[in-house]
C-alpha cells in the first residue's frame, strides 16, 4: 500500500521533511533557553519559519509533480480514471502531511519551552503560518503539474524568495500576502484580526484554486489547456492580493489598556506590563544602578517604563520625564536611561566641548569608571559635578570653565 | 469485441483518419501501415488520449490499458512502484497494487527486477516493464503502440513470444510497421493507409494476396499489393 503513497519512494518525502526540521531547529534554537518566553512571539513563529521552510517544501513539491505529471510517463492517459484530482489529492497529502507535520514537529520544542510564557498563545496566527505552508506545498506542486520540466523548481524557490525579499521591504503593504513579517510582534500588541482573517482565507483560496488547477494540468496534454487554466484558477487569488496591496490591513494592533506594575525608589517610578511584573525588581536593579553612579536622581528622568506599555497613545502629562526599557525574553533589558542622564542626545553627536563630555558620562554611568575628560577624578567628584551641571549638561549649554577639569583645578 | 465505427480524427486542420470502421474480436489483431498512415492516431483515439471528430467506439465495460510507443517512467523510481503506481492510476484498489504489480511482473519475466530502479533496466526490459503497466490493471484490451521498435533480435522475440501469451487471455491491438512481428504474434491483421482500414482479415489471408514472392515472404508480398491498390 506504502507504494502508492510515496511512488518515487521514502526518500522523496523524508529528506525535505528532515531538511524542514533543521532549518526550522537552527533559527528557532536560541529562544529554547530564553527565560521569559513570550507567546505572541511564538506564534508568530509558526509564520515566520516559514523563511527557509516554505522555500524547501514549495520547491520540493514542484519537482516532485515534474516528475509525476511529465506527460511522457506510462501512466499519463487523460482518461484513467485516477490521473487528475485523485492523483493530485493523494500526493498533495503525501507531501503535506510530511512538509506541514515536521514543520510543526520542528516548532514544537519552542512551543513545549513557552509553556508557562508570558501572555497567551495566538491560535489564528498559528494557524495562518500553518496554512502558509500548506498553500505554498500546493503551489510549488500546482506549478510543476502545468510546467513538468524542471526549470520550474528553481523559479519557484527564486519566487519564494522574491516573497521574502518583497515582505522585507514593503513591509505593511505586503504584510497581507508574504507569509513572513519583517518585524515580530511584542509583548502588548498583537496581530491584527483583519490581517490574519485575510491571511487564512487568502493562504486556503490559494490551496483550493492550486489544486484544481493541478488536477486540470494533470490531465492536459496541450499547453495551451494548462495555460489557460492557470490564468482561471489564479485569478481569484491574483484578484485578493491585489485588493491587500491596494487597501492593505494593519498588521499589529495595540492590546487593550494594559495594566501596569509600578513602583518607586530614588524618585523614579518604575512601570512594567502586568505580565512582566515578575521582571519588575530586575528592571529596578537594572536602572538604579546608573541612578546610583549618577549620584541623585537626573532631572529629566522621573519615570522607567517597560516599552510593552506604549502601543496605545499615552496622556502627555502621564508620560512627563518617562524613559522606556526593553525587557528581552532573552532576559536582557535594554535603556537609553544613561544616554539621557548623560545628556547625549541634547548635543546631538557631540562635537563641541560639551557634547563631547555628554560621551564620557554616559560611558561613566555605564561601566562606573570615569574615563575621558573626567580621568582622573573619583566617583564622587564625578557626581557632584554632575549635581551641579546637570541642567547645562541637558540643555547643552556648559562652558569650558565649567568643563569637570577646569573645575577640579 | 470492440466495435469502431466511421471513425474521424486529426490534429488542427489536418485530417489523419478519414471514417474507420472495425471490429475486434479477443486475440492478438495487428494494426500495419507505413509511417503516418494514421496507426498512433487510431490507438490514441481509442486509450481516449485524443477526441475523435466523428464516429464511435463501442467497448462496453471494457477496460483499456494502454503501452505507447515512446513512454517513460521516472529513473529514480523502482520498478515495482512504478507499476504500482500506474495500477493504482488506472483503478486499481490501493491495497490490491502490489499485489496485481508483483502479478503483472510476473506476467513479463520481471520478477527479479522488482526492486531494481527503473534506470538500471535494459531496452528489452524496459520495453516488458511498460507491457506490465498496462497490464497491471488487468484491462479487458491491451492497446501497444510499436512495441518492438528499437529492440535488439533477442529483445524482439522475446517481446513477441510475451504479447502472444497475453493475446490468449485477451483482446490485444498492437500497431507495428514490422511484418514479422504480425506473422509472429497476430491472430488478426489489419491495415491501415490514406486514414482508411483497407484491410481487415486474417494473417493467412493477408498471407495470400499475390505478389513477387522470389524476393519477399508471403506476408510482404500480399502487404505491398494492397498498398500499391
């Protein structure tokens, strides 16, 4: 029974799907040992491998239909009762059921290590990555059946690619139709209903319409037959993508309100999602030390803010002195907190005295060494300088006898 | 039996078989003619690989299987899944492939070439695996196109000797351009010229036409009369 299944034998089938399970591993590896897993993320991965895998199963099918559909085989006979639709279900399952099942093989670590993640999983995206699969296995398939000449695998793979390419570089108008975003959502946003509803519904017109058309090519023996099948069966899917470049959906909305956890320590208050409450005290930890190094609390700092709590337009008087931080999965946090209390962004690069100054501090408030203009002088010399200059070190504004050498001669 | 009448067919406007009429009884019925006489243009009429613009074929229930004269099956694949495959093509119930492939192997002395890869097969070999697809489905006709063309003399006999055998069991039609393959394996004969059967009789009958005999066989004189008519 086996034989009909996989006619061109086991190979044929486990090699791309082992080849789909390593590329899928090999980008998905360093997240397995990231400490707070998000889901959005994750889901969102069941679209975003799609990268090297949709390339290997969509090329892959189309030289396996050149091989099936060349119409010089002995088993081409339009009338045979299972040459069409039956012939091309039965492989299409074949291969589908082995490139989207060891895709799916493939993501499930990464879902096993999410497990107790932040946030909640999002089903819908899970699902349009999957069907993104599906679609492109039946695509490549489809395009083999109208043209079974080999040529067709590499153009194939050359367009998955141009997929890539064109989802990197028009990022929301083709986010619709390319299956891998070039930005992943974070933590407070999501993927936006109308885009993923367009997704699964484009992704599974595109699945029926490539096997109806590769039925009907696989029962053609004039081109021009196929040709003019490709063009029906393609003009609906060809039509909903022009819809999706023409009005494109957003691509990520904003969470509702979040809520936040905050708290409070030397005058600054800290916030972070609710779901990243755990990382709170990390986050505190994290700033404080450059609020220490600084010596009192910087006057243009007076809140930290987990970025994840800003998708939704924020009260201008809410946000006063806010400065946000990037809490990582990967367990980092990242901030501009000792940029701004350094006063960098004020002189803008830094090319006078006092820009040029703005780098040591913020190097100082980094790595707690003063280097630079202020080598030489302790720690504490540092930071009542920086008590007394702090509003020309912001406003940009320090004179050369104000610069910390002419102060402590 | 399977019964063809006025039968008219062609590619664009060109018009190959001008109302053919015919009937064929079980055996093996060789189908003679010079090159575009119109002999593949019938075969493909008949398997269903082209319309005809008029006439009618009655077979029935009758299931064909069908061996053209150029055909490949994939390199990589075994044989015996190749003619699995092709079962299951041509109806066969998937948990019965196997078993009618191993049978149709059998049928052509393949047997040991089951599991060998279809690219490792000789000409003669390759020429019995194709014979098997189209048996494997156990088809009430057997439809070969030029079966023994590009077959060394060992290969031919052996081929003729195979398509006899299959002939007691079954309406076979082989299309040839080869007189000793008719007088070899043909119960029936019939000729084909101008997209018109002018011949339809048996292998003795067409044997008996008049010609030269002192440079020909008795088959080729009595062809070559009737295509001179």
């Amino acid at each position: 029974m086996r034989r009909t299944w996989w006619p061109l034998g086991p190979a044929s089938v486990v090699v791309p799907a082992g080849a789909i399970v390593v590329a899928v591993l090999a980008m998905t590896w360093r997240m397995l040992s990231w400490p707070y897993p998000l889901w959005v993320q994750t889901s969102a991965q069941f679209h975003q491998q799609f990268t090297w895998a949709g390339m290997i199963a969509a090329s892959w099918a189309c030289w396996y239909a050149t091989v099936m559909h060349a119409k010089n085989r002995i088993w081409f006979r339009p009338n045979a009762p299972r040459l069409g639709a039956p012939a091309v279900v039965l492989h299409l399952t074949t291969l589908v059921g082995w490139f989207v099942g060891t895709y799916l093989v493939a993501l499930l670590p990464l879902t096993l290590a999410t497990l107790g993640g932040i946030g909640a999983p999002d089903p819908l995206a899970m699902l349009s990555g999957v069907l993104a699969m599906v679609a492109a296995t039946a695509l490549g398939y489809a395009l083999g059946a109208v043209v079974p000449s080999v040529v067709m695998v590499p153009l194939v793979a050359i367009g998955c690619y141009a997929l890539l390419v064109g989802g990197s570089a028009a990022a929301e108008e083709l986010a619709a139709v390319a299956p891998v975003f070039d930005l992943e959502p974070e933590l407070g946003q999501r993927e936006s209903l109308p885009l993923l509803v367009f997704r699964i519904a484009l992704f599974v017109i595109v699945t029926v319409a490539a096997v109806v058309l590769a039925g009907r090519a696989a029962t053609r023996n004039q081109s021009w037959r196929a040709a003019v099948d490709a063009a029906a069966c393609l003009a609906l899917p060809a039509a909903l993508v022009t819809v999706a470049l023409i009005r494109p959906p957003a691509v990520f909305v904003a969470d509702g309100q979040p809520a936040a956890s905050c708290t409070e320590k030397r005058g600054i208050r800290y916030c972070v999602h609710v779901e990243n409450r755990a990382r709170l005290g990390e986050l505190v930890r994290s700033i404080d030390t450059v609020i220490a190094r600084f010596g009192t609390k910087p006057e243009n700092i007076d809140q930290v803010w987990d970025q994840s709590l800003t998708f939704r337009p924020i009260d201008v008087e809410r946000a006063r002195g806010v400065e946000l931080a990037w809490l990582e999965p990967d367990g980092t946090i990242e901030s501009a907190v000792a940029v701004m209390a350094a006063g960098v962004y004020s002189c803008k690069g830094g090319t006078k005295p006092a820009g040029l100054i703005t780098l040591d501090i913020d190097n100082y408030l980094t790595t707690g060494v003063p280097a630079g203009t202020l080598e030489g002088m302790s720690v504490s010399e540092v930071q009542r300088w920086l008590a007394r200059f702090q509003d020309q070190l912001h406003s940009c504004t320090l004179t050369p006898n104000q610069l910390p050498r002419a102060e402590t001669r | 039996m399977l019964k063809i009448e006025g039968i008219v067919a062609g590619y664009g406007r060109r018009k190959v078989l001008r109302g053919v009429d015919w009937v064929l009884r079980p055996g093996v019925t060789g189908l003679l003619g010079p090159n575009g006489a119109g002999k593949t243009t019938l075969l493909s009429v008949l398997v269903g690989l082209l319309r005809p613009r008029a006439g009618s074929i009655a077979v029935g229930d009758a299931r064909f299987g069908f061996v053209p004269q150029r055909f490949s099956m994939a390199g990589g694949m075994r044989l015996l899944d190749a003619i699995s495959y092709t079962a299951w093509i041509n109806g066969t119930a998937r948990h019965d492939c196997e078993a009618a492939a191993r049978r149709a192997l059998a049928a052509v002395d393949l047997t040991d070439k089951a599991g060998e890869r279809v690219k490792t097969l000789s000409g003669g070999q390759r020429q019995r695996a194709g014979i098997a697809a189209g048996l494997a489905h156990e088809p009430d006709v057997l439809v070969l196109d030029e079966p023994t063309v590009g077959l060394d003399a060992g290969q031919r006999w052996r081929v003729r000797d195979l398509i006899a055998s299959i002939g007691r069991t079954r309406l076979v039609i082989v299309s040839t351009h080869l007189l000793e393959d008719v007088s070899h394996m043909c119960d029936r004969v019939g000729v084909l010229t101008g997209g018109r059967l002018v011949f339809d009789g048996t292998v003795a009958e067409l044997e008996a036409s008049d010609g030269p005999r002192e440079r020909r066989s008795p088959i080729e004189a009595g062809y070559e009369r009737l295509l001179e008519e």
